[in-house]
C-alpha cells in the first residue's frame, strides 16, 4: 500500500545509510561529495533528522516507492542504489531509473538485476548503470536500453545480462572493481 508521499507504508529506512553517504548533495544548508560520509550521519541513521535541508527530506530511493522491489532491494542489502532523476528540462522530460552498484559490481550480472532492468525498460522506463570510482569522484554512467531492449524484446534474460556485461565493460574497462575501497 503508498501512503501520501507515495512511500510504501511499511517500509522504514531502519539502520540502512546509503543515502547519507553515496549521493553528492548541494543544498544552501548541506554540501559534500559523493561517496563521502555526511558528517551528520551517526552511522545508523540521521543525527539532524528533524531538521534535515531540504534536499535530504525530498530524498528517497526506489526501494520505499516500488512494491515491485521486495527487502531484498534495501540498498544496505542489496549493494545498489536505485533512484530516478529527470532526463532534459520542461514537459517533454522524462524520468529515469538509476541504478548504483555500490558495494560489489557483481551484483550487476544477477539474475535479479537483469529481471528488473528488463522489466524497467519494457514499460518503457530509461535504465542508468551508475558505478562510482571513489569518494568525491564521478560515477561512471551508461544508459543499459541501448544494449539490452532488443533481448527486452525477445524475452532472453540471458541475453540482458550479456547486453549488461557488453555495457559494464565499455564504462568500466579495466575490469577491477573498486567499488569495496570507494
């Protein structure tokens, strides 16, 4: 069931930081890099929760919007920050999911990964793959629908995760996963 900030009602953050630490945040009160630890953030939850900027209320990931994502997909226990963010500027803009793999990169070639960014771009939803570098750098960015909407098609989850792949290597090439030391 949502509530009236469209939040799935029984879903509460609990002790999952993610948010406090993954996201770059500029707000007139609160600035700091991605992959940084908000000096607010008391390691289990919000230190000025109630007076939280502005930025941060109007903050919350997929996982506490999407019935379709179950526990499970709780960012601390997942490894992968989904929020969405708007693709250009006035009405013909359009929302898109993005995916951060932030805890193991291995996530991205899962079964369940794949089922959900299928499932995503078959309603027609942009997918972004987003892996961050390290701390107070840029996340390397790709949109997944151009590798993997022809096996959207075709129905082959095999065919996703390989899109996928194709797609994980072209942003990050070397293939070592720095995302445990970011």
């Amino acid at each position: 069931m949502v509530g009236n900030e469209g939040l799935i009602l029984d879903r509460e953050c609990g002790d999952c930081i993610v948010c406090c630490q993954l996201p770059s945040i500029e707000d007139p009160n609160l600035t700091k890099p991605a992959g940084v630890l908000c000096r607010h953030c008391t390691g289990t939850g919000c230190g000025i929760y109630a007076v939280r900027p502005q930025s941060c209320r109007e903050f919350y990931c997929q996982w506490r919007q999407l019935a379709v994502l179950d526990d499970n997909w709780r960012p601390d226990r997942s490894g992968v920050l989904i929020s969405s963010k708007w693709l250009g500027n006035g009405p013909d803009s359009e929302a898109a999911m993005v995916m951060v793999a932030f805890a193991d990169h291995s996530v991205v070639f899962d079964d369940g990964f794949a089922a959900l960014v299928a499932m995503s771009i078959d309603r027609g939803i942009e997918v972004i793959l987003s892996l961050p570098y390290g701390a107070g750098e840029l996340a390397r960015e790709i949109s997944l629908c151009q590798f993997v909407a022809g096996a959207v098609a075709a129905g082959s989850l095999g065919d996703v995760k390989a899109g996928i792949r194709t797609a994980y290597a072209t942003i990050w090439p070397d293939g070592q996963d720095r995302s445990a030391s970011a």
